[in-house]
C-alpha cells in the first residue's frame, strides 16, 4: 500500500462521536498507510455531497446517527454509488452487528471505540480496498 495522503471521512451528528474517531485511529492507521486526512459530516447533506464529489478513501459511518442513521445509509450507498469508498459502521451493541451485515458494510466498530482495534480495522479495510480487482463496468 502506498504511502499517499488518505481521505477518510467520519459521519456523525455528534460531535463527540466523530472525535473519538479521529482519536481511535490517529493520523496513519498503520505505519504501511498513508497520512490520513479526516473529513467531519455532521448531517446527511454533506455526507452524499463528500461521497458524490469521489475523494473519499473510506467512510466510517455511526449506526445510531440521527435522524440518518449509519447502517441504512451504508446499504444505501453501497446499491447507489457506482464506486463506492469501502465503509466501516459503528455500532453500539454487539447484538446489532447483523445490521452491519445487511448494510454490506465492509467492517464494523463496536463502541466503545478500543485504539487498537479501529486503527486495524480502518488499516486492514484500507489494505483489503487496495488489493481488490477493480471491477471494469
């Protein structure tokens, strides 16, 4: 994986919640990631405008955001984007990682966020985005 600036984007209405993202992850998820760069989305609006505009490396969205929450707009995306970042959901229970499932995001968070484990899961869905085949359409 290359070294490049990445952009990732955060999804939330609260504030909080999109800060401890940030501060989960950091500013490299992994020493063979590039620098991230952090987009903020409080609202729906600005989340379909930054995931349209194409520079979004990977979305991590919060399940329980209001009044779109996470999961549905992941399925959402995932069916209406023809290219469409990989997306991680936070989720607040264990029991709802079925939700995560059926929204075809392509890892889940559990809150509260564990350091460690959301750098690997932000670095390991980077690594898995970049080694896929690109599809030809």
């Amino acid at each position: 994986m290359s070294s490049a600036s990445l952009t990732v984007l955060v999804y939330s209405q609260r504030a909080n919640v999109r800060s401890d993202v940030r501060s989960a992850v950091g500013r490299r998820a992994a020493s063979d990631t590039g620098r991230i760069e952090w987009v903020e989305c409080a609202n729906y609006s600005q989340l379909k405008d930054q995931l349209d505009s194409g520079d979004i490396d990977l979305a991590i969205l919060d399940g329980d955001a209001q009044p779109s929450g996470g999961v549905g707009l992941c399925r959402q995306f995932k069916n209406e984007l023809a290219d469409c970042p990989p997306m991680i959901v936070l989720i607040a229970r264990p029991q709802d990682r079925w939700l995560a499932a059926w929204s075809e995001a392509d890892a889940v968070l559990l809150r509260p966020l564990d350091p460690v484990t959301a750098a690997a899961t932000v670095a390991d869905t980077l690594r898995a985005h970049a080694a896929a085949i690109p599809v030809v359409r």
